[in-house]
C-alpha cells in the first residue's frame, strides 16, 4: 500500500503527529530556554510568558485541527448547501441552515471526547492522583457520566421536529457549562486543558452562520472568565493540581488579579479571533462549493437537455408520418361516409380525431424542442414583441374577464434576435398566466432595462415580467418547471412549452426563470441581454 493512501485510511494521523510536534516544540523550546537564558527572571514575568506559550500552542493547534476539519469533512455536508435551484431570485434568499447529519457528525465527535475525557479522568485523577482535594473525584466523575448521558439523550432526539440549528446550539451550550465544571473542579485557570474550549468555537463556525459562531465564542469566554472570577473573589474554592508547581510561589495563580484578568482577556480576544477566521474560511468554502453545485447543475441539466432532444427528436420522426395517416384516414372517412355510419361510430371517430390531434401537438413541441434554433437575429425592440403578442392573444385575455396592466420602462435598450422566436416565448407565458386565471385576475407585463450577473461579471438588457394572480405554483415544483414533460396542468398540457422557452431563450444569451407561491400568482421572467453585448459575445450578427 502507498504512502498516499495510508494517510487516505488514516487521515487524522498526520494531524495528530503535527499537533504533538508543535506542542513539544513549543513547550520543550520553553523550557530550555527558562532553564538557561530566563533563569533567574521574575516569577510574575515568567507567569506571563507561560500565558504567551499556552496562547501559542492553542492557535497553532486550532488551525491546525481547523483546516484539517473543514478539508476533510465539509465536502460531506452536502445539507449545509442545499443544492440551489437555478432561479436567481431563489439564489439571492437561500440561507445557510445545517441538518441533520450535522447533528450527528457532532454526536460522534462527543463520543470520541467522551472517550477521551474517560482515559483522562482514570488516569489523571484515579492513577496518578493529580487532584489534591478528595471532594474533587465525584464531581469530576459526574460531569463524565452527564457526558456520556447527554450524547444518549441527543442520539435518541436527534431526528425529531427540533430544528438542526437549535440542536446543535444546545449541544454546545450543554457542553460548554459541563466543560467549565470540569475545569474548575481540575485546578481552574491552572489546567493547560481550558484550550479545548476553543474547539467549540471552530466546531461552531463551521456548523453554524456567523452570528451563532460568534454566540457560541461570547458563551464560551463568559464562561471561562466566570469560573476564574469566582475562584479570584474566592466565591468558588480553587481546587489546585499536584503537578502544577505551587511550591514555586507564594500563592495560587487564581488568586492574582493581574494574572486573572489578563488571562480572561487574552482568552476572549482569542477565541473571537478564531471564530472569526474559522468562519471566514468556512464561509468561503461554502462559496466555493455552491458554485460547483452551480456548475455541475447547469451541466447535469444541459447534458440532460441534449440527451432528451436527440430521443425526442427520433421518437417525434418516427410518430409523425403514421400519426399524420392516421388523422387524413379519419378525416376522410368522416366527410365521405359521415351520413352513412352510425352515430356511436362518428362519435368515436371524432374522439380518435381529437386524440389524434393531441398526439401531433406533441410531437410537434418534440420536434420544436430537438431543433436546434438557426433563425436569423436581428435588432428588435421588445414592446413591439410584446404589443404584437398581446393582439395574437387578446381574444383569451378578454374572453377570460381579465385585467391587463402594462409597465414599459423608457428607454429600452435593442436586444439582437429572432422576433418570432421571442414572441413564442412571450405568448407561452401569457396563455400560461390566462390558465392560470379560470374566474379572471390581472396579468401584469413589465418591460424594464436590468443587469444580470453572471461569473465573468454583470451584463446589461432588457428583463420581461410576465405575471398573474392566479392559484401560483408550490415551491417544490418551481425547479421542474422548465424540465421537458413535466406540467402543472394535468392532461391539459404536454409539458414542453415552458422547456422550448428555456431552449429559445437561452439561444438568445438570455435567462429564464420564475416565481411563485400558492395562491399569490406567479411571475416567470426573462432576461435577454442588449444588442451590443450579444454582438461583442458572439462577434457580429446571426
């Protein structure tokens, strides 16, 4: 086996190795260095050089275990990043919410510190008798034990109702307040394990937004700072450590306010810091992995695309000559022979017409669908797009008792394409909106010059609002809605409208999306760049 993939099977060796060194090199440097050049240096001084030790050797190993968790664990929190929908306006609201793997990746990071905590409560405490007061055990093993029960209690609720978000919070602060008991009861500010606290606060960033990151930080010094308050006012009895070297002082280091409170300080400005550059890393990597989803979705989907517009158009080529037979026999046998044939008869065979017609608008919206766009583009103004498809539908718009509103936007830029192409585009959505409308209802059209941002930087266009205040769309079926075959419209649609859009539009440079709610209407909207961006992306007219 490799080098490479002994460290794929064991991937926090490596971290573990690194963290050990630098702790030895640190306090091994120390130590030769107090031992030699420092010997004989004020006892106050040397308490404060040991808080500049300990403050090292917890930023280094905090970023240390930090860039090791985020490279090894973010990418499986596929649910800190929902897979976004293309919509834009979707885009713009989403908000980064964890679940519950999440949850649960925390729970077994608590195991495996329960497991530690363990080791280290039977040795230090039972073996080696580090804690000098005898009252100290129980309380030390009862916090481990509240350890152990706790994970059992959020194991068992993990998938309930709660949301994620809160779970995890109220792991942390459970944890927190036990950490600070521990740590009290083992020798308070003396304990060089007061650091672990700072795990929290990188297991915080990356779980949680900012502002929960930096809750967790303000929890976690107001805690720490507590206990060293208490212990200093002597409202809580400082419980000393045997390997601490007290014999070395005139009194306890939790006693001596200006090591107190400079420690508190320290710590806090620390832990913020961390949180701070934990988050922004994270949040960045968050980034990172949402314009990959991004990417590998309009790649996924355009590979989907051209998948299902060869086989459309081969199923479509070979349904249209037989299914156009099928409609002139009918056709023919109704005008010649309807005065002889039974009623029953004409009936059925009126119903095979009606099916039959069905059957060629499908596959006319196949072949419309697999054929590639090769019209010529041209400059063209978009109210007159829009005003002409108006008159071609204004028949369904005042038949259906509906109101119409206009909001055109001066000027408007020209954009380069196809007239017929973009009024397609226009009267799929304003019959889609009159359907929508079946007791009546407004249709809202805007025209408006707008700028879209795309990855090489925001273009300049022209934006078309089609909108309707009908019985709108759940969210769940937005995404879908401009995937061949599917419709909200029953056996009444065929679902390739809103998909031959999306070809025409995107042929044109443009994007297409929508948005809806049940019961609110909905609004499906289209950007097409201007005519000078086209032309300066595609080099000249088509």
């Amino acid at each position: 086996m490799s080098a490479e993939e002994q460290r794929g099977r064991n991937p926090w060796g490596i971290v573990w190795v690194v963290c050990a060194a630098v702790i030895a090199v640190i306090f091994g440097g120390y130590e030769l260095i107090e031992r030699t050049i420092l010997r004989g240096t004020d006892p106050n001084v040397l308490h404060y050089l040991h808080i500049l030790r300990g403050v090292t050797c917890t930023i280094v190993v905090a970023c240390v275990v930090t860039w090791r968790l985020l490279k090894l664990h973010l990418p499986r929190f596929h649910m800190i990043l929902p897979l976004p929908s293309l919509s834009p306006a979707m885009v713009k609201s989403e908000r980064f919410m964890p679940n519950i793997e999440a949850v649960q990746w925390l729970i077994v990071l608590r195991w495996i510190a329960f497991v530690i905590l363990c080791a280290i409560l039977v040795i230090g405490v039972y073996v080696m008798d580090m804690v000098n007061e005898e009252q100290c055990r129980l309380p030390l093993t009862v916090c481990a034990l509240l350890v152990g029960i706790s994970n059992i209690l959020y194991f068992a609720f993990s998938r309930s109702a709660v949301e994620p978000r809160k779970q995890i919070i109220v792991q942390m602060i459970s944890d927190l307040i036990l950490l600070s008991c521990l740590i009290h009861y083992s020798g308070g500010i003396e304990n060089v394990l007061f650091f672990v606290y700072v795990f929290h606060v990188i297991l915080a960033s990356i779980l949680l937004s900012r502002a929960d990151a930096f809750f967790i930080s303000a929890l976690t010094s107001f805690l720490f700072s507590f206990v060293a308050v208490m212990e200093l006012s002597r409202v809580l009895p400082h419980n000393t450590l045997k390997i601490f070297p007290h014999e070395k002082m005139a009194g306890h280091l939790a006693h001596a306010p200006t090591y107190v409170l400079t420690l508190c300080a320290i710590s806090g400005i620390i832990v913020f810091v961390i949180a701070y550059l934990t988050s922004s890393v994270a949040e960045r990597l968050r980034g990172e992995m949402k314009k990959e989803k991004e990417t590998f979705i309009r790649v996924f989907q355009a590979n989907k695309m051209t998948a299902i517009g060869e086989l459309a158009g081969n199923v479509a080529h070979e349904i249209n000559n037989p299914i156009g037979i099928i409609m002139l026999k009918i056709k023919n046998l109704l005008a010649d022979e309807r005065e002889q044939l039974p009623p029953k008869i004409v009936g059925s065979l009126e119903k095979m017409d009606h099916h039959a017609q069905r059957v060629a608008t499908i596959v006319k919206g196949l072949l419309d669908f697999a054929r590639p766009s090769v019209e010529r583009k041209d400059y063209i103004d978009l109210r007159d797009v829009v005003e002409e498809s108006l008159v071609l539908t204004g028949m369904a718009i005042t038949g259906g008792k509906i109101a119409l509103e206009k909001e055109f936007t001066r000027p408007l830029p020209k954009i380069m394409g196809n007239f017929r192409e973009i009024q397609q585009v226009v009267i799929n959505f304003i019959n889609n909106a009159v359907d929508a409308m079946p007791d009546g209802g407004t249709l809202t059209i805007r025209l408006q010059s707008d700028s879209f941002r795309k990855e090489n930087g925001a273009i300049f266009g022209v934006r078309i609002d089609v909108g309707d205040t009908g019985v709108g769309v759940p969210p769940e079926y937005i995404p879908h809605l401009f995937t061949p075959f599917f419709t909200t419209k029953g056996k009444k649609g065929t679902g390739l409208g809103l998909a031959i859009c999306q070809g025409l539009v995107k042929s044109h440079g443009g994007e297409i999306w929508a948005e809806s709610a049940v019961g609110e209407g909905a609004i499906f909207h289209v950007f097409l760049p201007s005519a000078d961006v086209f032309e300066s992306a595609t080099g000249g007219k088509q």
